[in-house]
C-alpha cells in the first residue's frame, strides 16, 4: 500500500477562500438587512457543508485499486484496464467543467479538454496533474508527489 497526499495548489486556496467569504458574507448581510428567516441564510452555507463532503485528501495504492480519499469515504478506482499514464501541468490546461466542483475543496467532477477528451477529476493543484487513460475515459488526479506516484503505479502495473 502507498499512500500520496493532496496537497492544495494556489488556484484551489485562492478559489476556496473566495468562495467561503462571498457564501459566508451574503447570508450574514441579508441575515443584518432582515434578520427573519431568509433563504440565503440557510442555502450557501449547505452548500459549502456539501462541498466539504467531497473535498479530496489524498490518495492510496493498494493492489489493483486507486483510492481517492475524501472526507469521510474514499472513491475507488480500478486499475485493471489502465492503458496509459500522463504527468505534467499541461494535462488540464483549458479545460471545460461539464459537471462538478469548479474550486471549492477540489476541483471534482467531469471535465473536458483537447487533451485528454472527456475526463473525471479528483484535483487539488493541478501543477500536480497525472492523467491515468483507460478504454474511453480518463482520470486525473494530483498526488504531491507525481512522479512518484506514477512510479509506483508502473510497477503495480508492469508497465
């Protein structure tokens, strides 16, 4: 078993805290403004609870399996039919969210690029990025040591 961290890039710190004080300062100005129930008040915070959920805090090894580790669950992700690995920053550049978290605890969820086509992600800094390329998809996560990660992976693989 070999364990990886995630460690938080400079976009995901900047895009989090932004988002933490424009979801946590509405809701206390409207509060201010009329301190009666209001939406607001109880909606983005949910979300941001919700988001936390789904952060992602790192990653492990472990026979044929990738788990991504979350808050309270881990992902797995099966290693049977990985046809190729990718390294490098470049890997997410101009990429389009289709469905997901867009840099509040992570960057998750479906994305998609020239690149690497259609692609799920479980990114924390994208500086980090390895692609992992199965038969019709791809995922990318980024470990704080890619290198190393990629490594380990080739010999579980026999690559």
């Amino acid at each position: 078993m070999y364990t990886f961290d995630a460690p938080w890039g400079t976009r995901l710190k900047v895009s989090t805290f932004l988002s933490l004080a424009i979801m946590l300062g509405l809701p206390l100005y409207f509060y201010l403004q009329s301190p009666e129930a209001n939406i607001a008040v109880f909606a983005l915070p949910a979300i941001i609870l919700i988001s936390a959920f789904f952060m992602v805090r790192g990653y492990e090894l472990q026979d044929n399996f990738l788990y991504v580790h979350r808050l309270f669950w881990k992902t797995k992700i099966d290693l049977t039919d990985l046809q190729e690995i990718k390294v490098g920053p470049e890997l997410t550049a101009h990429s389009i969210r289709t469905f997901g978290n867009g840099g509040l605890f992570a960057f998750t969820g479906r994305f998609r690029n020239r690149t690497l086509g259609s692609y799920r992600g479980y990114i924390t800094d994208h500086k980090n990025a390895v692609a992992l390329v199965f038969s019709g998809y791809s995922v990318v996560v980024s470990p704080g040591q890619p290198l190393i990660f990629e490594q380990q992976i080739r010999s579980l693989k026999k690559f």
